[in-house]
C-alpha cells in the first residue's frame, strides 16, 4: 500500500502541491483527474521520489520511503512524450530495468518475449524507438515498465499524445495489462472522459489540493464540492445562482445550482421542471453529438444533444432541467446533497 | 543569366579561397632557387626535399609532435571537464547559474595576449615552463567554456525525462551518464572535441610564450627560420602544408555536424 501522509510541495515560494494525504491499494487503478498545472505531475513524480516532499512522508507498505531514492524503489514511470532511450534497440529499452537488477539471463529473454507479446511489439524487438510510430513507442515505454514488475507503475498522461483511435485502443488496453500484477496504477489525465472509461478510483485535483478521493462513479455523481464536479465535468458543468433559478426546492443554504450540459434539454419539460429562456451563441456539432452554446443574462453555458441540431446563433429558445439532475452548493461551494449529509 | 550567378561566382569565390593553399603546396614541391628566382604556376623541376629535411631533421618533426601532444592532452582535458560542467548547467538550477555561463563566455573575449604575461609568471613559479601540459592547460582557458557552451547546447536537446527514466529503471547516475546519456550527445562532444582541438591546434602566441625547447610547437618553430644561408623557403611551405593536414582529417570525421557545433548546439 501507498501511503502519503500530509506531503506538500514548494518550489522557490511556490506552492506545487499543498498538503495531501491518500492511501492507494495494490491491485487497483487511481486516476489523477485535474487541469494542467494542477498538482497532477507534481503529485507523481512525489510518489515515484524524484523529488522530496517539502513536509510529509511517503509510506510504503507501512516503510517511510521519503527519502529513498528512485534507483531503489520498486516504481515504473510513463510519460506522455514518448521517452525511450534513442540509440537502444526495442529489445535493450524492454530489458533495461531487468538488466540493472543483475536477473539471470533466461529470464530476461523469457520476460521480454511475454512483454513484447502482450504490446504487440515482438516484430519490432530489433527496431530503434524513433524508427517506430508514436503509438509503438509508447507501447515500448509501457513494455519497459510492465517487464520491471514494478509495485507501483505511474502513468502522466501516457495517451495524451496520442491520436484518437489509438488512444481509444490502448486506454481499454491499459488495465488489462498490469491487471494480476497487484501493482498500484496511477493515471493522471486532464480528460474526465479518461476517468469514467478508465473506472477504478479517482481523485481530482485543483490548485496543487485533491478535491476528492473515491470510486471514480461516486466522485462523478455526488461530488462532495463545486471544484471536483466542475473538475469532473467536460463539457464544463453549468451553474447557476440559487436567487436566479427561482427553484422553490432549493435545499435551505444553497448558494449555487449546477447541472451536467447533457441535463439541460430544450423545451418545456414536466410540470416540477426548472425552465429558462436563453439565447444562442453557438453551435459545435461532434458528428454524433451536438454542443449548443447559449447565453441567460451573464451565465454562459453549453447544452449537449444527441445527433445533429443546428439553431441559429441568436435564437432564443427555452430549455429546462429535471429537479433531480440538479446539484445544490452552499456559499463556500460544498455539496448540500443528502445523502451526503447522512454519510457525513 | 540564373546559371551564370549559380554557378561562376561560386566557383570564382572557391578559386579565390584556394589560391593561398594551392600556392602553399606549390612552394612546398619547388627547390629554393624556383621560388625566389620568378614565377612559375607549378613546380617546373618537383622536388620532396622540402619533405625529407622535415621528416628527418628532428628540430622540424619534434614540434609536430609536441603540438599534437598538448592539443590532444588539451582537448582530452577541456571536454572531459566540460561534460559534467554542461550536464550542471542544462539540467540543475543553482545561484547565478545564468551569470555564470555568461562570464565562462567571457573569458574567450580577451586577447590570448592578456594571458601570456601572467601565464608566463605562473607556470614559471610552478616549474611547469616549456612543458606540453603547461601548454595544454592554458589553453583550457579558451576551450573549457567553448566546450560548455556547445555541449550544454546538445544536451539541453535531450528531454530530461530520459534521465528520470534511466533512474526509475534503476540506473545509477554514471551508468546512466556513460551508457545511456553519453551516446546521445556523441556529436557534440564531437564538435565541442573538434573545436577545442582546433583552437588549440592554431593558436600561437600562449604556446610559444610558454615553451622554449622542449614542448616548441610547429607554429612557433615555422615562424623562426631565419638561417645562416638566409630563409628556406621550401622547407617552410613543406612545414605549413604539414600543418594543414591534422585540422583537415579532423574535419573530414565531422563535417556532417560541424554546423550544429556552430550554432553551439542550439538548432
């Protein structure tokens, strides 16, 4: 198990990561779900040890390893640009971690074979990295960590430069691979969607904090606070002032209703349901999907629609949203959800 | 019209360049009376005498050799010392690192001239006068930060999560720095080699101010030739095509970097 116990990072007066305590299981899946420059990098690179926390201790198995440096820990790091050493071969970077441990030489060759089965890469094995497609070459980063049986294997945005089907493949890939390797998994992304197709658990980050730790469905329907459903929102979550809304079921001390883009529908919907007349300001159509910006006094928010919809920039139109669908935040922006409120 | 400006003045340029070289080679097969009695394009009676006296005459050959001796030491030296100062400056940041690499360029914008006089007293004081390492740690002043300079280039172009990699797989940092980080700036280090080398491979003054006899290098040795029966100007044409040779085969390994190493690594 991992543990970090209050770390925190500063960098010349610059806060990086404030004060975070998480506990990670072996054998599960965690993603990193934050904005860029959110603590998500920072947070990784404390838990692989390069580099020290400026207050706290990182545990392992109930070891303080604060202090510990990378050579001798048990991790394995994939970074979004496709690192491998350049002039090895495919077969020298997979074999590299195995080497350094001094492992009998069958054993490397063995593992090497099963790894570059598993990614695919066994053709590949004489290649040099550059010579390959960005996609091999990170599936050779990923062999590399995966050959090292390492007990804990971290993941910054290893897919992010990637282009779309590929990232799709290798994202339903990724837990399959270290599945029954009982390493602890930490993926980091900016991507919500990431999160949810990933499952397992998630923690948002903002602003150097977590937010929010549990499994990633919870965080995603009942977060505890405005910041982790907005974090966990893409399209962006829309929000609007409880005075505003006019909402009679308003929970006593709601500051700020928010509801999910895909929540907001056109027309007039039942009886109960919340109606507002807006604006349009644009329209993005995905293919499957349609993104309907539009404008209500200074709120701006985005309503999602399945197919193809195209309004007119400027129409106005009435929309409306179920009571249920809406999420009620008090002044200092924490959930008013009850059953929350029971748990807590 | 095009092809004339293509073509022509290119070439006249390159003809233009290559007059002092060619005439240089053409002394050097010419007897003494040739030259200095008219002007002839190519050598009428070719003679290798000029070769055999400095092949044979120890006080000529002897100052290939110490030149060769305190530029290899030299540029051994230079880049060795540079590599881990490069690696500091391209990976860690540190109190006046900016300030710092400045000033280590700065010291190539003084006149060799400057150094000769202090140089002169304090290799004296140490014992080290007319000495080939004396030679080739003078000239570290002008190659160390040179080969900083370039290599920090070079390896500010590796992405630092190779290093974090190599350390995540469990390499120590000089295993990592010889086998993984040090084959991938084989071309800088060298061009930075090549530009130390050929530095200290031209330059004149310090080397002659700190030797006499023992260390003398051949650029020292060709510019006192005065005689008893006058100059010899074969021998001394022989010698600087002599000189030539080394900064040509050097040239020929890197020519295909040798832009980069211009640009002091930063394409």
């Amino acid at each position: 198990m991992l543990e970090l116990r209050q770390v925190s990072r500063r960098v010349s007066g610059q806060v990086h990561l404030s004060e975070t305590s998480l506990q990670l299981q072996p054998g599960t899946l965690s993603v990193l779900l934050g904005r860029t420059l959110s603590g998500k990098t920072s947070l990784l690179r404390l838990m692989a040890g390069l580099e020290k926390p400026s207050s706290g201790q990182v545990l392992f198995n109930g070891k303080d390893v604060t202090g510990q440096p990378v050579q001798q820990r048990r991790v394995a790091m994939v970074y979004q640009q496709f690192i491998n050493y350049p002039g090895w071969t495919v077969r020298q970077n997979i074999q590299s971690p195995l080497k350094v441990q001094r492992r009998p030489q069958l054993e490397i060759e063995q593992e090497t074979q099963r790894v570059a089965q598993l990614l695919r890469l066994e053709p590949l094995l004489d290649r040099k990295p550059l010579e390959l497609s960005g996609g091999q070459q990170q599936r050779v980063a990923l062999a590399r960590a995966l050959a090292k049986k390492a007990d804990l294997v971290l993941l910054d945005e290893p897919l992010a430069n990637l282009d779309y089907k590929l990232r799709e493949e290798l994202r339903a890939e990724l837990p399959k691979l270290f599945a029954g390797t009982g390493a602890i998994i930490v993926y980091a992304t900016t991507e919500p969607m990431e999160a949810l197709a990933l499952s397992g658990m998630t923690a948002t980050l903002s602003e150097g904090r977590i937010t929010q730790f549990g499994p990633t469905l919870d965080l995603y329907r009942r977060p505890h606070d405005l910041i982790t459903a907005k974090t966990f929102s893409d399209p962006p979550l829309n929000t609007i002032g409880v005075h505003d809304a006019n909402w009679q079921g308003a929970p006593r001390g709601a500051s700020t209703l928010a509801f999910r883009p895909h929540h907001l529908t056109p027309g007039m919907g039942s009886g109960s349901a919340l109606a507002f007349n807006v604006s349009v300001i644009s329209t993005e159509i995905t293919g499957s999907e349609s993104f309907i910006h539009v404008a209500r006094g200074a709120d701006r928010w985005v309503m999602l629609a399945h197919g193809i919809h195209v309004y007119p920039s400027g129409e106005q139109l009435q929309v409306h949203v179920e009571p249920a669908h809406l999420m009620a935040f008090d002044a200092l922006g924490v959930s008013l959800d009850p059953s929350l409120r029971r748990a807590a | 019209m095009k092809r004339l400006f293509q073509t022509i003045i290119p070439v006249l340029y390159i003809v233009f360049l290559l007059v002092p070289i060619y005439w240089l080679v053409n002394m050097s097969f010419k007897t003494n009376t040739e030259i200095t009695t008219g002007l002839s394009l190519w050598p009428r009676e070719p003679t290798l005498r000029n070769y055999t006296v400095i092949f044979t005459d120890s006080s000529w050959y002897s100052g290939y050799i110490n030149s060769i001796i305190y530029v290899v030491l030299n540029t051994v030296i230079s880049v060795a010392a540079a590599l881990p100062a490069a690696y500091a400056f391209s990976r860690y940041r540190f109190f006046g690192d900016k300030h710092l690499f400045f000033w280590l360029l700065t010291n190539r914008m003084a006149p060799a001239a400057v150094f000769a006089l202090p140089f002169f007293q304090l290799y004296s004081a140490f014992g080290l006068f007319d000495t080939h390492i004396a030679v080739a740690l003078a000239h570290c002043l002008f190659n160390v930060p040179l080969a900083v300079w370039i290599l920090e280039g070079f390896m500010s172009g590796v992405p630092r999560e190779i290093d974090e990699t190599a350390y995540v797989d469990g390499h120590s940092f000089p295993s990592f720095f010889v086998r993984i980080f040090m084959p991938l700036i084989a071309s800088g280090i060298g061009v930075a080699a090549f530009f130390c080398f050929m530095f200290s491979w031209v330059e004149v003054l310090i080397a002659r101010t700190l030797t006499a006899t023992d260390a003398k290098p051949i650029v020292a040795i060709m510019t006192r030739t005065q005689s008893a029966s006058g100059m010899d100007w074969g021998v001394l044409a022989a010698a600087g095509v002599l000189t030539l040779i080394p900064g040509a085969i050097v040239i020929w390994f890197v020519r295909n970097y040798i832009a980069k190493g211009f640009a002091l690594g930063r394409v």
